[in-house]
C-alpha cells in the first residue's frame, strides 16, 4: 500500500493555490458529509429494536479500515468527522421529514462546482481524475492540514 505521505503530496501539487484551497476546506467535508447522507438513505436492515443499518453505517466501516491502514492519529480523526456526519444525517432525516437526499444532492452539486471553479483558478485537474482513491485522500488533507494550521503535527 502506496504511503499517505506520498498521497497528501500528490494531491497538494494540485491544491497550491490559496483559492482554491479555501474552497477545498469547505467543500471537501461538505462533499463527504452529503455522500454519508446519500449512503444514510439506503436502508439494508432494521433490527427488533428499531435501529436501521444503513449503507452509510457499512460504508462508514469499510473507509474507517482503510483511513486506519494509512495513519491511525488521523483515522481517529476521520473517524470523528464520520460520526458526526451520521448524527447528522439522521437529525436531518428525522427535522426535515425524510428529505435529508433532496438537502444532500443541493449541498453536493453546489458543492461540486465550487471544487472545479477552484481547480480553474488553480490551473490544474483534480486529483481523482488520476485515481479514484483521491476521493477519499482529500477528507485526509483537509483534516491534516487544519490540525497543522492549529500546531497539531500528525504523520
């Protein structure tokens, strides 16, 4: 497995300019964050006692091993965000009357945009037009690089 220093490199060639950076802090957890809420829609399985699996849950799991395989500190990280983005999902779900997928692909689209508009001014593709697993790289530098700007140091 290729090293996160190598991919967080990688994907800051891209992320340079102080644009499109500023739109990447936001958009990329607003991004992730809407792609767990899709995932929150899909029901798989009620249990006796009322709580719903969902493939949010189970994707919640399958990217928590992987954010776990590159850098444990910022898996935990990740693994908070992930959390709160469940929470959310289903306070949403539950205060807005079950339109929580509707609210997500307005937040997703707008969201989108801004991530190309930034890549333009920046001069560059994005990175998941090289490999998908950028997609899921990109919540990691964000993280990293907000714990940096606070004077957290994590590898």
């Amino acid at each position: 497995m290729r090293p996160l220093r190598d991919w967080l490199h990688e994907y800051a060639l891209s992320h340079s300019n102080p644009t499109n950076k500023i739109v990447h802090f936001i958009c990329v957890p607003l991004i992730y964050f809407t792609v767990m809420a899709f995932l929150y829609c899909v029901p798989l399985y009620t249990f006796s006692g009322g709580f719903t699996l969902t493939l949010a849950h189970v994707a919640f799991v399958l990217i928590s091993i992987y954010y776990l395989m590159l850098s444990v500190p910022l898996a935990i990280g990740m693994i908070l965000y992930s959390i709160i983005c469940l929470l959310a999902s289903m306070g949403i779900q539950a205060a807005s009357g079950g339109y929580l997928g509707y609210i997500s692909l307005a937040i997703f689209c707008t969201a989108w945009v801004f991530q190309f508009w930034g890549h333009g001014v920046e001069g560059k593709k994005p990175s998941f037009f090289k490999d998908l697993q950028f997609l899921l790289i990109g919540p990691m530098w964000v993280l990293k690089s907000v714990l940096w700007k606070v004077g957290v140091n994590v590898s």
